[in-house]
C-alpha cells in the first residue's frame, strides 16, 4: 500500500482507489463523504474488502460507528472480524453490543469455534487492566522443541496470517508457564537442529522478558513499555503461565487517548468529547462545566461587591483589579498542568510530594515579587500613586503564592481520592485565585488607600 496524503471526497474514486490505500486514509476519505451523503457513506462502506474493513472500523470516529455497524450485514462484520487478531475482534464485538447485543451475539456465533473462545476469554476483563488490551496470538516453543521444528510452525502460521509483527519466541515449560525468549535474529545464528533448551545454554545474555499480570493495570502497563522502550511485552495468569501479548500499537492507543482526555478534562470540555460531534452535542458537553463556572464566577463578583464603597472612591482599582486575577489565574495553570503530568507519568510520589509543592511556592513567591514590583511600577507612574504601586505588589505576591500553592496540592488531593486529577481543577483554581485576587487587592486598598 502506498500513503495517501490527500482526501478523496469521491465515492466512486474512493472506491476505485481502496486497495492502495491505508485504513486511515479511507476513514479521512470516508468522514467526508459522509458530510455529502449518508447513502453514499453506507455504499462505499458496504464494498470495502473483508481484509480492509476491520481496520476501518477500527479507525472510524466513535459517532460514526453505530451507523457504520448498522449498515453492514453479519456476514460482512463477521468476514471483517475474522481477518482482525483477538483484541481488535474483541473490541468490535464488544461496539456493536452496544448498539444491539443480538446482532453481537449472531456475529459471535458465526465466527470460528477457537475465535470463539479467545473472544469469550476476553471479554470477561475490565476495560482497564491489561487483558483487556492482549492478543492471544503469538509465538512460543516448548523447551525440548527444536528450532527447525519451531519455525516450520511459525512459518505455516505466516502463510495462513495467523501471526502478525512476531519479533520473538517465548520459551514456555510443559505447563505454559513463561521462562524465557529469544529474538528470531538471534535464532538464525544457532543449529537448527537443537532444542530450546540446549540454545539457552549458549546464549550468555538470554533476553529475560518483561511481562505483565493480566489484570494489571493498563497505566501500570503504559510506564513499563515507557521505561523499557518495549515494543511487545508478555501477558501472564496464575503462577506465571503464558497468556498473550500486548503490542505498542495498543499502548500508543492508549497514551494518546489518556492525553487527550486529560487535556480535556482539564479544559473543562469533557473526556468523551469528540471532535466530530455535532454543534448539539458539543455545546451540551461543554455547558456543564460552563454552568458551573457561572456560578463560581458569580461568587467571585460577591467579593467585588464587598468592596463597592473602595471601588467607587479609587476607580484606579476597577482598572487594575482584573490583572492581579489574570496573573494569578495564569500561574496556577501552569503549577496546575506540571502537576497534572507528573502525575500521569508517574514521577509524584509519597517521598517527593511535600518538595515539588514547596518548590511551586518558592516558584510563585519569585514571581509574585518580580512582577509586583513590575507591576506595581507601572501602576504608580500611571496613577501617580506610588501607595497603589504597593498595593499592587502585596497583592500580587499574595494571589500567586496562592496559586502556586493550590495549583500544585489540588491535583494530588484528588489523585488521594481515587479522582482523576484533571477533572474540575483547573474550575476551583480558578475560582481561588479570582476570589483571592480580588479579596488581596481590594483588601490591602482599603486598608491602605482609604482608610
């Protein structure tokens, strides 16, 4: 196949066109036809081949997937799932029961008996531990097997596409259970005509495999593929028996979606938002938190009003008031998503805690006083009020410690209660640092200005 960088709007061109292209560039191609025509959508994606189709719908965006499943017939998405290895099978299987756990059902029946099973097997996993993420097929070799006879399997395997990106074999014992594997470049340098475990004798550093528990928690999973620079690791049950495997492609997934949802959350949008969404949708799953930040923006106003009487004797305050908020508002974002990434990649423990929000205090206290007396400066020339300059300061280095400080200790709270760090922080910081601001500002104004 070659990359196809240009999106075909055409159905028929599209058609005409689909064994060149990537799975990828057939769903870009096939978003937009959809804009055009729902019929023309459900035409080209009734013809697409058995051996592209899986992968298409794997890519498709998730508000397209019901009509897409809706569209093709059981034995379409059954030939579809038999051509996808056994995590991506699972994973459609388990789409369309959402939609109609009957049409799932038939499909299930239809596939092979084996295919069955593995699919059954998997099924019974969380969503978020790591046999929900393995594939069972891959290569392995019993310890008193020979290479040659090992490799007529694997080579038989290939030529029915049973076996996808195999890099290495795993050595297991009589009961399954993993000991160790070996690359298939290092095998070739070997006499074909040993065992397993006559090779292992030979090779001075063996490589020892990483794995995985199955119910390992697929984050867990993400930092040990990270660490290691892992391209597969091993899938192991009870008492260290052999599983399956989980690819990288599979962990990419699952970092850019952690990301993306983070960065979501964080902006208050939402992790099930999807870029594809309607202008309905989208606007309901961002006026939640925009309802709510209504409020805690109202809140903020009641401590303006508290300092009515201050405001209307000085109006230099109703002028300068909103950048103590701002720059405290934009301090504590950044202590906000530093921490929320440290988080994610695991780098904030027990141990480290207390001294990354001390050095985020030490960090706001800096700035607070830089851009005080920056401010502050700017502020008594325009004024001619060197008192509102020192207002200003005290102000300032008050609302960024603040910031600092919440903007840091927020994030690992909420990791405490088993709540996702993203989810509504970056709405009570921003309600603090507003309220803060302005109580700080006004504050010191009165006592210093007007009283």
């Amino acid at each position: 196949m070659q990359e196809n960088t240009t999106v075909i709007k055409d159905a028929k061109e599209l058609l005409e066109k689909i064994d060149t292209l990537h799975p990828t560039d057939i769903v870009k191609s096939l978003k937009k036809i959809r804009k055009e025509s729902i019929e023309a959508f459900q035409d080209v994606l009734s013809k697409i081949p058995e051996e592209l189709l899986g992968e298409v719908l794997l890519e498709l965006p998730e508000n397209t997937k019901e009509l897409a499943y809706e569209s093709l017939s059981i034995e379409q998405l059954t030939d579809a799932i038999e051509e996808l290895e056994t995590d991506d099978a699972t994973d459609i299987i388990q789409e369309i029961a959402e939609y109609d756990q009957e049409k799932a059902d038939e499909i299930l029946n239809s596939l092979d008996e084996n295919d069955q099973q593995d699919i059954k097997w998997l099924q019974r996993y969380d969503e978020d531990v790591a046999g929900a993420f393995m594939q069972t097929e891959l290569f392995s070799a019993k310890l008193n097997e020979t290479l040659k006879d090992s490799i007529k399997r694997l080579k038989k395997a290939k030529e029915n596409d049973e076996l996808e990106n195999i890099h290495q074999v795993y050595i297991v014992d009589d009961n399954e259970n993993l000991i160790n594997s070996v690359y298939l470049e290092d095998l070739i340098i070997h006499d074909f005509s040993k065992t397993y475990k006559e090779i292992l004798k030979l090779i001075d550093t063996p490589n020892r495999p990483i794995s995985v528990s199955v119910n390992d928690d697929i984050d867990a999973v993400v930092k040990i593929f990270e660490q290691y620079d892992l391209h597969v690791i091993a899938v192991t049950g009870y008492k260290g028996r052999l599983l399956g495997r989980i690819t990288s492609d599979d962990i990419i997934d699952v970092i850019e979606q952690n990301a993306t949802d983070q960065m979501y959350q964080l902006a208050g949008v939402g992790e099930n938002y999807d870029f594809d969404d309607n202008v309905i949708t989208t606007t309901k799953k961002r006026g939640i938190w925009l309802f709510v930040n209504l409020f805690t923006a109202m809140l903020a106003a009641s401590v303006v009003g508290l300092f009515e009487a201050t405001i209307e004797s000085l109006v230099a305050l109703a002028i300068l008031m909103p950048v103590v908020a701002s720059m405290g508002g934009n301090a504590g974002t950044q202590a906000l998503a530093t921490m929320i990434r440290q988080l994610a990649l695991g780098k904030v423990d027990d141990d480290n805690a207390r001294d990354i929000v001390k050095k985020e205090v030490y960090v706001a206290i800096a700035n607070g006083l830089i851009f005080g007396v920056l401010a502050g400066a700017i502020a008594s020339l325009w004024f001619s009020n060197y008192m509102l300059g020192i207002v200003i300061l005290l102000a300032m280095i008050a609302n960024l410690l603040v910031a600092g400080f919440f903007g840091s200790i927020i994030p690992i709270v909420l990791k405490k209660l088993d709540i996702d760090p993203a989810v509504g922080s970056s709405v009570v910081l921003t309600t603090l640092t507003d309220v803060v601001g302005f109580f700080a500002f006004l504050g010191i104004a009165t006592l210093l200005l007007i009283n």
